[in-house]
C-alpha cells in the first residue's frame, strides 16, 4: 500500500519487476479487486442485482462477489517481494523494513477504525473489519517473508490445516464436534461468546486470510523472478493456479466453499482463481503487451486504499445523510464513473495515496 506524494515522481512502492520494467498485471488485478469491491458493496442488498454481484448464500457455493476480497489479499501477498526488494535495492536496513511494515499496519488500522466510526457513528476501535483484516494479514505476511518461499508455504498449510481441524474436532458445547450450519459452527460461536463482546468478531478469520497472503508472497517470488522466461513465469502461474483450484475443491468434499467463515477451500479456491487470471493478465498485458483495455483497472490499482476507503466515507458521511441511494445501476455506474475520474487525475499527476 502507498504513502502521499505529491512532487511528480513515483513512491518506492511502485511495483517493478525483473530488470526494473513495471509488472502492471499486479496492478490490474488489485484495481479489478477494488472495482468489485465498489460494486458489490453498493448492490449486494439490492434486490434487482444480478447473483454474481452478490455474496452466495450460506451452502451455496461462490459467486464473484466473493472472490474480490481475497483476491485483494493474494495481491497484497504478491506486492511484499517487490517491497522487499526495493528496500533490498536501496541498501536500507531489515529495521527500516520492520518499521515500514509497523508504520503500514498502524496506518490501516487507523483507517479500518476512521471507516467503522463512519459507519456506527461512535469511537469505536477494536473490530476486525476489511482494513483491520488486511492489515494484520500484510504484518503477518511481511512479518514472516524472511522465511524460504517453501517454508511460508509450509506455515499457511499449517494454519489451513488447524483451522480446518478446529472446525471439524473441536466440540461446540451443547451442540458437538464438527457441526457446520449457518447458525451452528465453531467460528460462530467464538464470535458470538468471547470475541463479539470485547470488539474482536472475526478474528478467527485473521489464520486463513494470513495464510492466503503468505501464498500470495510465493506466487510474487515467481512473479518477479530474474533471468526466467516471462511466457515460463505464465505458464507455473497457470499450473500454479490449477494446483490451488483442484486442492480447494478436494478440500470442499470435507469442508465447503464459504466465505463468511473463509474455511481452506475457498480460500485455495480463491487463491487459484487469482493466480490464474494474474497469469493470464501477465501474458497478455506485460509479455504480448496488450494494454490498451487496461487503463481503468489500472487507475484503480495504483491507488487502491484511495478508491476503497474515500467512497466509504463520502457515501456514510455524506450520501447516507442527504438519504441519497445509490443502489440503483444508473445512480452507481455515475458514482464509481466520478470516482474514477478522481483517480485518473491523481494519477496523471502521478499522486498515490500510499501507507
């Protein structure tokens, strides 16, 4: 995520990859993230939006509206190489690096809480919401990226694995072990009688979303890996992606697709998914350089904490007030439109809200 910078140049944080050239698929697809996110998060509840604008219910499967969240963080998994390495590049220190990465979670935090407060109309700071998700789960990642790709890998089977084993084996008391029912499951039931009560529900979530962008971080070695044939790099994301998709539905024969719990196999799922279309959109706009469809995501991308947490605010602070909806397709197409020329001249004057 980025930081202000209003002087004409480019932030440390742009993404570069093998011999300094810009890999703008990860761009793309975090701007594709943002621009679902914008969408779903206006229309989920209205009733005339088609199902794939909207989270699948409980037992239902996944729609698109379900992906954009997680491939949010497979992006943000995918960006720490290239952080890391320009900090590498720099010759600054691993505590400038750790403070960098303290000074972004505190900042996300802060923004997460600045979002609830706008929502709830009250002090409130202790959720776990999608900002304070992400920020934890980016900590955690970056936190543990100097650990072999092979070993972080290892760490979010193993968070995948005892979350799946936490749900299955450990009884719900008055209920049992294993009960997986939209208004019985071990997840619920944490919220509901510990968590809930001191500001924390969703916490639990924080092991599979970490473990999500802990395979993010290895899907970036791959991405930015030198002196490998850029067709190659599309192709082991493809076969990447394959792998992830066929462990999530193997795993869903246990444990199914769900997004409100996140259990393992959406989150492979979701996962594969990102890593295929990264692939694809790698091929396409960095190797064939095809990029002309491109630009709108890519204004999107490169200001990304811009274009979530700004509307938020505009939309609790001021259009919720005013009792102006939005959820009607003419009313938002003009919102997300006018957003997105707000975007566009940040980014013709090369300003990016960076944390």
């Amino acid at each position: 995520m980025t930081g202000h910078e209003g002087n004409g140049r480019r932030t440390a944080a742009v993404r570069m990859g093998a011999g300094g050239a810009r890999v703008l698929s990860l761009d793309i697809l975090r701007g594709l993230s943002i621009l679902l996110m914008l969408l779903v998060n206006n229309l989920a509840e209205a009733p005339q939006t088609v199902s794939q604008l909207r989270h699948a219910e409980w037992g239902s499967g996944i729609h698109l509206a379900d992906l954009a969240f997680p491939w949010f963080l497979l992006c943000v998994g995918v960006a720490i190489p290239f952080s890391a390495a320009g900090f590498a590049r720099r010759g600054e220190s691993k505590r400038q690096f750790y403070l960098r990465i303290l000074r972004r979670t505190a900042i996300l935090l802060a923004l997460g809480a600045i979002l609830d407060m706008s929502w709830d109309h009250k002090l409130v700071f202790f959720t776990v919401g999608v900002l304070q998700t992400i920020a934890i789960s980016y900590a955690l990642a970056a936190l543990l990226y100097n650990l072999a790709g092979r070993w972080r890998l290892l760490v979010a089977g193993v968070c995948l694995v005892g979350y799946w084993a936490a749900i299955k084996l450990l009884p719900i008391p008055g209920v049992g072990a294993g009960v997986f029912t939209e208004d019985r499951n071990l997840i619920l039931y944490l919220n509901r009688t510990y968590l809930g009560h001191v500001g924390l529900w969703n916490l639990p979530r924080i092991v599979p979303t970490t473990a999500l962008t802990l395979i993010g971080t290895a899907v970036g070695d791959l991405l930015r890996r030198e002196y490998t044939d850029p067709r190659r790099k599309s192709a082991a994301l493809a076969l990447l992606g394959v792998v992830f998709v066929a462990g999530g539905y193997i795993w869903s024969l246990s444990l199914p697709f769900n997004k409100p719990v996140w259990t393992p196999s959406y989150v492979l799922l979701a996962a594969g998914l990102g890593t295929l279309l990264l692939g694809l959109v790698y091929l396409v706009v960095d190797i064939w350089r095809w990029r002309w469809w491109a630009f709108p995501l890519i204004v999107f991308g490169s200001n990304a904490v811009l274009a979530y947490v700004v509307p938020i605010l505009v939309k609790t602070l001021i259009l919720n007030p005013l009792d102006v909806s939005i959820v009607q397709w003419f009313r938002l197409t003009s919102f997300v439109v006018f957003w997105w020329l707000v975007l566009w001249l940040l980014h013709r004057k090369k300003i990016f809200l960076r944390v």
